[in-house]
C-alpha cells in the first residue's frame, strides 16, 4: 500500500518538517536531524547503528586527520576511517555473495557449503558510506576542514531527503550551508513560509516533475518491463528492444525521479543539492553519457578513484585499465550479483574504446562534422544503442536470459506478426514511452522549462501542478513501485 511504502513516509516526513521548521525556526538543525533519524529507523530499524557508526568514526577521524601534523598518523587515521566505512559496506552487502561464490568453487570440489547470514541491506548504505568517505578524504587532502559540532554533521550524514537513494553530497557543499543558516539565524524572524517564496515554488516545482517521472512514467512502464524479461527466451528481437528501451525510460524516471524529489524537497528546506541527472539520453559519447547520468556517483568515482589510480596521466594502458577498474567497481558498487558487474564492464569498455579511437584518430576530437546537427543525431544514437545495450544485463540477472536478450537486441530478427502483437498487449506502455520521449526532447530544448513554470504567474503554476498530480492519480494502479535504487 502507498501509505506503507518508503517513499510516502520520506513525503510525510518532509511535509511536517516544513511546518515544524517555519514555525520554529531557532530549532530546524535539531529537528531535521531528529526527523532524518526517525526516517532511517522507520526503514531500517536497528541497522540505525550503523549509520550512528559511520558518523562517530569519520566525525572523529575528520577531527584527528586535521589537527595531526604526523603524515604517517594522518595516513593510519584515514586508512582506519576507510576500512571501518568499506568493511562495513563489504560485510553487509557482499558477504553472501562471497559466500555463494565460494560455495560454488567448493561445491565442485566436493566440500561442504558455508551457510548463507541472510544480511539485511540497510537502505542507503551506498550513499552514505561514500559520503562519509569523501568527507575524510577531503579533510586528508586538506580540501576541507572538519565539521564544527557533531550535531552538524550528523545532520550532514543522515539528511532525510537524499539518504536513502542520494543525490551523493560532498561535505564542502552542504556544510558550509548549515553554518551560514546559523550564523544568518538572529538576523530572521521567526515566521510561516510564503507561498510567494521562490524557493517553495521552484521546490514544489521540482518534486512536481520528479513524481511525475516516477509514478507516471516509470510505474506505469514497469508492467510491462517485468512481463518481457521475467522470462524473455523464447521472445524476438523488438518485443526485447521494446523492453530495453522501457526499461531505459523506467530506470531513468524512477532514480531521476527520486533524485528531483530530494533536490525539491532540499531546496525547500533551504539547501541546494547538486544535479544529479541533465539529460544523458541525449549524451554523445559514453564520457558525456557519464557526465550527464548519476552525476555525483560518477563525480565520486573520478574524484577519488580514478584520478588516485592515475587517471589518464600515466601511460595509455594505464589510463585503460584505471577505467575499466573504476567501471567495474562502479558495476559492482550497484549490487552484489555479476550481472551488474557485466554492466559497470560494458560501460568501461565503451569509456576505454572511445578514448582509444579519439587517441588513434585526434581528427575525430573537433570534427566539424559532428558539430553539426546530423552529426549530434549520428553520435546521440549510436552512444544511446549501446547504452540501452548495457540496460539488459543490468535488468536481467539470468545468465542464459540475459545472453538471449543480448543476441536479439543486436542480431535483430522482426517478425511482423510478432511485432504488431506486442504493440497491441503494451499500448498504454508504448503510448508513455512515446510521450516521454517527446517531453524530454522539450525539455532538452528549454532546459530552464522547470524553472520558467515555477516563476509563472499563481495562478498558472497550481493549475500546471494540478495537471500534473491529477495525471499521477488517475493512472495510479494502488501498487507502487519500490524506487529501484533503494535496493542499492
């Protein structure tokens, strides 16, 4: 039920802490940090420890790193820091599957199986560790100082609307926010939020569109998904093309979506989040594609990943296997299964053979060919085949099925009965698929159309917000989707 799910409590969380906060101001930090508490422990129950953990370790280790001047102490302190964050990710989200790996090496030797520990994930973990794990870096690479009190940063770990799904938030940009609020605080009276606020409008705005995404598209779109891959051998060719590209569209609203829902809700709490989705169906490379999908995931993951391994600064062998290593971790960082780890390669294939060509041929950098509008169209598509490509194992996690799908997507074999017969099971699908393409093309030509619709005159602006919740509610089914990413 919707009134059960995740996503409607983080909503009603937010909906009393907006009330709470304009009221009474003097104690927002408290309350949003008591209510980002209450949120993890509604979904997580006693896994709260861990997140409790995870801010006492790097709090004090942010405290010591700084004011050690011993290079050897700062580098045990952060190495203490990282193995307290990555062992307790690795243990609860990769035991079993180490487990499962080693019982099938075993199994063939003729040993026993170790038991399964049957872990629960704790919801967003991924997203938090890799927070905490930013902050120490930056602090060991004396970027940024620690946080003043631990109230401030607990608050900084545990912040309700992005906990659970991200966007990923960096210490130096969300804290410097918490202490200008606190120093701004006597010059404020204490009152009740305006509906003319422009921070409200454009924050209404926002999660507007990111329920729209969610419930409208990905929701309604997920049917059929689940109907094509729960079983796709046996399928030809445009049924599991129909079904990659749904699940493009799906997975896309659905972590884009939540993404929008944090950003909005942040804004109207009075924090900016970093974008964390600008259009990538519309990258032309697979380094653009990256530069536009899960922005503050792939940011992390050339920040203190790929540019500490040497990024592209050693030899050219070097610079290839610093991507595929930080595609496969990031593959792997999305779930303990092969399937995702299939994924993360596939994209450090893309990564590696780009640059490749681009180093072979340097013509091909500035080329005035693909400056043109038949040449964005030729790079868009082919960037956008073999992203939808890499989709299918990310979806589907049976090897055999997923070998199936991926021969039909690429040797493709229509058969018009076929087609015409899966058109006519999944309309309503492909009539959304449809018109989401068409919104975000509009979109991708006016990228400030969410801004302009916030700065629309009153009027205008609740009825476009009436259309759009009426449009979510009429084809809302009772059943809604989990968002995908809180399994990550």
């Amino acid at each position: 039920m919707l009134f059960n799910s995740p996503d409607f409590i983080i909503f009603f969380i937010f909906v009393v802490s907006v009330v709470v906060i304009f009221k009474y101001r003097k104690f927002q930090h408290l309350f949003l940090l008591v209510a980002s508490y209450f949120f993890f422990y509604y979904t997580s129950n006693y896994l709260i420890i861990l997140l409790i953990f995870s801010t006492l370790l790097d709090f004090y280790a942010g405290r010591e790193i700084w004011k050690s001047q011993n290079i050897t102490r700062k580098k045990i302190i952060f190495s203490i820091s990282l193995a307290g964050n990555l062992g307790l990710l690795g243990f609860f989200k990769y035991a079993d599957f180490g487990i499962s790996q080693i019982n099938a090496v075993s199994h063939s030797l003729g040993f026993e199986s170790i038991p399964f520990l049957n872990l629960a994930l704790p919801i967003g973990i991924s997203f938090y560790t890799f927070q905490t794990i930013s902050y120490t870096a930056d602090i060991y690479r004396g970027k940024l100082e620690p946080s003043k009190t631990l109230r401030e940063f607990a608050l900084f770990v545990a912040f309700f609307p992005q906990l659970v799904a991200g966007p990923i938030v960096r210490a130096k940009d969300f804290l410097p926010q918490l202490r200008e609020k606190m120093e701004n605080f006597g010059t404020n009276r204490l009152s009740l939020i305006s509906i003319h606020d422009r921070n409200l409008k454009l924050g209404i705005t926002i999660m507007a569109f990111g329920f729209l995404k969610k419930m409208f598209f990905a929701d309604n779109i997920a049917p059929m998904v689940n109907d094509i891959f729960s079983n796709p051998i046996g399928l030809e060719s445009f049924t599991i093309i129909l079904g990659t590209i749904a699940f493009g569209i799906q997975i896309y609203g659905d972590f884009s979506g939540y993404s929008d829902i944090a950003i909005g809700a942040a804004l109207i709490l009075g924090f900016k989040l970093p974008l964390n989705f600008n259009k990538p169906y519309f990258a032309t490379s697979p380094s653009d594609f990256w530069r536009r999908w899960h922005i503050s995931l792939s940011s992390w993951l050339r920040d203190y990943l790929y540019i500490p391994l040497g990024g592209n600064k050693k030899s050219t062998g070097r610079t290839y296997f610093n991507l595929m290593t930080v595609m496969f971790l990031g593959g792997l960082w999305h779930g303990a299964s092969w399937n995702f780890v299939v994924w993360g390669l596939l994209h450090g294939l893309y990564l590696a053979v780009h640059k490749l060509i681009l180093n072979k041929f340097p013509i091909l950098k500035n080329n005035s060919f693909f400056k043109s509008k038949i040449g964005k169209i030729v790079s868009i598509s082919v960037t956008q085949y073999f992203v939808f490509l890499a989709w299918i194992p990310f979806r589907v996690h049976d090897v055999d099925s997923m070998m199936y799908s991926i021969e039909k997507y690429v040797l493709i074999d229509f058969q018009l009965i076929s087609l015409f017969t899966t058109a006519s099971q999944h309309r309503f699908a492909i009539g959304l698929i449809i018109l989401f393409v068409i919104l975000n093309f509009i979109t991708f030509k006016k990228p400030n159309l969410v801004e302009s619709i916030s700065n629309m005159r009153l009027s205008y602006w609740i009825l476009i917000l009436i259309i759009i919740m009426s449009s979510i509610l009429f084809f809302f089914d009772g059943n809604p989707e989990d968002f995908i990413y809180f399994r990550f």
